[in-house]
C-alpha cells in the first residue's frame, strides 16, 4: 500500500512537471516571436562595438604646476629657544650643500600634472569632441588614436556652460568618425553603449540601458539636462560616446553619481542634438553663439497658477523683460506666463533656456503666453545671447523707515508706504522704480514672509497692474476675492533685481 501510494504520487508529480515544461517552452516560443521582446535586444555588441571604437580616442593632459619647495625644518613653536636653534642649524646645512642658492625663501619648483580622458573623431579631417573638463587649464594635449598613434591636439574651441569642447589634430591620412544620433528619439529603456578609456587602462566597451531622460544635476547651469544610463561610466570615460543600436552618438559622457568614486549604475551623457549644436557653432565661430530672448523668468507654480486663472501650473513665468531685448520690441510683459515657443509647449520653466538657446539667431518664432486671462500669440526675432541672464532674488540694505503714513495690508500680511521723493532720497531706491510701495514690515507669520518679501522690497505692480496707492492693492484684492482665487501677483523691486511673487490672500 505504501509503495502503491508512493508510485502513484510519481506518476502525478511526473505529468505535472511534464504540462509545466510543456507550457513554459510554448510561452518562450510566443515571447520570442514578439516584435515587443526581440526589438533591440541584440544577442551581442559586438558589431557595434568593432564599428565604433576605432573612432573613440584616449586623450591625455598635462600641466604645468608651480609650486613651492619648503625646507625640511621641523615645526617648533615660534619664538621658542629650539625654534632658533633648529632654523640656524638647517639653514647652515642647506647652505653648504651642493647646488644651494643659499635664499631664504621657499623656492618654487615646476611639476607636471597629468590627467586622462576620452574622445571622439566626428570628422576624418582630426575633429574631436570631448568635456570642456578634461582639457580644462591644460598646457599640453595628447590623443592617441585606436592603433597607438599618439598626436598633439589643439583647442578649436570649447564651451564651460555645457561642459564640451572641440580639438584638432593634424594628420595626413583619413581618420576613422561616426556620426551624430538623435537623442530626442531615445526612449527611457533603450539600448545604450558606453566607450571610453577608464582609469586609463584602454578603450573598455558597457553596455545599458537609457535609465531617464532630462536629468537636472543642480550644478547651477541654465542648461542642466542629462541623459542617465546604467552603462558602466567610470573616471577616464569623461567625453567618450554614449552609443545607440545604430552606432551613432546619442550623448557625451560627462559625469556619474557615485558615493565610492566608481561605476554604481548612474551614468550621465550630455544629449548629442545639444551637443551638435554647441560643437557645430565651436567649429565655425570658436565659441557657442546661443539664442537670446530677454527675460528673466521663474516657476508657475499652483499659487502662480491660481492667481493669473490658469487651469495648468505649467509655464515660464516672465518676471523682468530686459530692456531693448527681443522680448520687450515683440510685446512680451512683466507677468505674462511662455506657454509655448516655436510650437513646442514649455512644461517646465528650466526648459524653456534650453529651447531659446538651441534656436537659430534671427529666426522669427511664434511665442504663445497668458495675459488677462486669455491666450495671445506674439512674433519673436531672437537674437544672440552675451551673457547669461538668470533670475535670482536681491537682498534690500534699506533701513527701517519711521514714516508714519504707513498703512498694514493685513490681508497680505504686510505693511507698506507710499513713495514720494523724500522716501525715494532715504532708501535710496532706483530710478527705474519710478511708482509703488515700499514694504516697512513684514508679518513672519504671513504667506509673504514665507516667500521671501522683507522690509525694504517695493511693490511695483499687482496682477500685472501699476501699484501707486494702497487702494490700488485694496481694490486687485477685492477682484481676486470675486474671482474665488486664493492668490494674488506682485511684482516687487528687492535689492538690484525684479521677481514675481504670488501671496496667499488671508480671509477677512
């Protein structure tokens, strides 16, 4: 019984392995057959990789450090009696050694620091492509090709912003390049390749996948934007490839995230439709001539939202037209939100620089923003931009006024004044601030402590309107209440600088 039990439990378990694997091949065969599974899942990289290394160069950097040579006096406390006693003895010694200048000074001695990176060829003529970072203050540049051919290089041109830059070598044969990639058509989940030189031990070749695309590294540029890989990037593969199933460019290596300095799968590569952009004007000009508008420019947030009627927080927020812009000559206004320009929507304000940047000098674009609670489209020449222009907030040096028309807004949480010459003289105000109110306090409680607003900001404008008097604050806040918005605009002049700021209204 036992063992008649025992083999029918076999058998049983027997069938049932045998449907299971039958089953689990008949799945594999579907998966397999699936256009969504075989897509771009090479079973090596093989090819792509013998196409495009003999491009991918080695790049190293030497400077040239002076530093200065200090005796080997050993640290006794100053004006001490061994203190004297030592400096008198090593001082003889250096004196009567061979070679000795006898100087009391420390003495400078040159070094050289070395440094290595990775490249590209982009044109067989020598063009190379790399970070602005790894030839950064370098005296001398060598690139050695795939066959170990070494050869000097110089800058044609680079640009810090983005961190790229362009370098030439002569040579009397045809290089081996490749080419410029799409990287807008990267999908999050692609096949990526990685090639570069870490650590300097030679051309190595990972592989990935795009892990996110738009990456900001908050490292303070208006052109912050990134492709993440999980390709292993380790140090020495800065201005290497990043490569797509074709074996095209889609990025510039540049940069990991890393607590121990090496690979942990967060990789990122500067986009190659910005990077041939900035390579394309290094090439022709020596320098990256980027588009310009004329704004300054902050978040649309849903407080900023509420207060100018705007279903979506969403936008650039326009907080200052620089005068004489592109900007100001089309119309563009101090409290107008960029919808969308040259047809692409501006989710994100950190997006709109990029786009600006990236379009043609002297190019006629339609620009879509919200005013007055409706959508007005305006013609846009861009021109080209000479410095950077970012939005930053100023901090007032004016002292504490003892007017006493003053009058407290306490609805918004503030007290304020209104300008005449005597309090334009006392705080110094600029002449362009011409109208407004000068806030005198602050409640720390308030929405607008919250925000940043402190003693000595100037109200210049409320929803987009002139500020003059309290009443003309009084009667924009009793409209926003009709309106059922929670919020309203300023436009405040604090320190050197214009910013946006929408305020809570509280209840009366």
């Amino acid at each position: 019984m036992v063992f008649t039990l025992f083999k029918g439990n076999s058998i049983i378990n027997f069938k049932i392995n045998f449907m299971f694997l039958k089953t689990f091949l008949l799945l594999i065969t579907i998966f397999s057959s699936s256009p969504v599974f075989s897509k771009n899942a090479p079973d090596t990289f093989a090819d792509i990789a013998s196409k495009v290394m003999p491009a991918v160069v080695n790049i190293s950097t030497t400077q040239f450090v002076e530093e200065r040579r200090r005796r080997n006096i050993p640290n006794m406390p100053r004006g001490g009696p061994l203190d004297e006693l030592f400096r008198d003895f090593f001082e003889q010694f250096e004196e009567g050694s061979p070679g000795n200048d006898s100087e009391k000074e420390d003495r400078p001695k040159r070094r050289r620091a070395s440094s290595l990176g990775s490249g590209f060829i982009i044109d067989s003529s020598g063009l190379i492509v790399t970070n602005n970072h790894v030839i950064d203050e370098a005296d001398e540049i060598s690139i050695v090709l795939s066959d170990n051919t070494i050869l000097k290089a110089e800058i044609i041109g680079r640009d810090p912003k983005v961190d790229l830059a362009l370098l030439k070598v002569d040579t009397d044969k045809p290089l081996p390049s490749i080419s410029w990639g799409n990287s807008d058509k990267m999908r999050v989940g692609d096949w990526s390749v990685a090639i570069g030189n870490p650590f300097g031990i030679g051309v190595t070749v990972t592989a990935g996948i795009i892990s996110a695309r738009s990456r900001r590294l908050n490292n303070g540029s208006a052109y912050d934007d990134f492709i993440q890989t999980d390709a292993a990037i380790n140090r020495g593969n800065s201005g290497g490839p990043l490569i797509n199933m074709q074996g095209e460019v889609i990025g510039v290596n540049t940069a990991i995230f890393s607590p121990t300095g090496a690979s942990v799968g967060i990789g990122f590569a500067s986009p190659s439709n910005l990077a041939k952009s900035v390579i394309k004007d290094l090439k022709e000009y020596g320098r990256t001539r980027r588009g310009w508008l004329g704004v300054k420019i902050q978040t649309v947030d849903k407080d900023v939202a509420d207060s100018l009627g705007l279903d979506d927080a969403s936008g650039a927020l326009v907080a200052e037209v620089m005068e004489d812009s592109p900007a100001e000559i089309s119309g563009i206004q101090s409290g107008d939100v960029i919808l969308e320009f040259d047809g692409k929507k501006i989710n994100e304000m950190r997006e709109l620089p990029l786009i600006v940047a990236e379009t043609d000098i002297d190019k006629a674009v339609n620009v879509k923003i919200w005013r007055d609670g409706k959508n007005k489209v305006l013609n846009v020449e861009i021109g080209e931009l000479e410095e950077e222009i970012l939005s930053t907030g100023g901090q007032s040096s004016a002292k504490k006024s003892k007017s006493v028309n003053n009058q407290e807004i306490k609805s918004l949480g503030i007290t304020v004044v209104e300008l005449n010459p005597q309090i334009r003289k006392k705080y110094e105000l600029p002449k362009e601030v011409e109208t407004g109110l000068l806030v005198l306090e602050v409640n720390p409680a308030s929405d607008a402590s919250e925000k940043g607003i402190r003693r000595g900001a100037v109200i210049v404008e409320i929803q987009q309107k002139e500020v003059k008097t309290v009443e003309d604050i009084l009667a924009h806040i009793s409209a926003a209440r009709d309106k059922k918005r929670s919020n309203v605009l300023l436009r405040i002049q604090q320190g050197n600088e214009f910013r946006l700021v929408p305020i809570k209204i509280d209840k009366e």
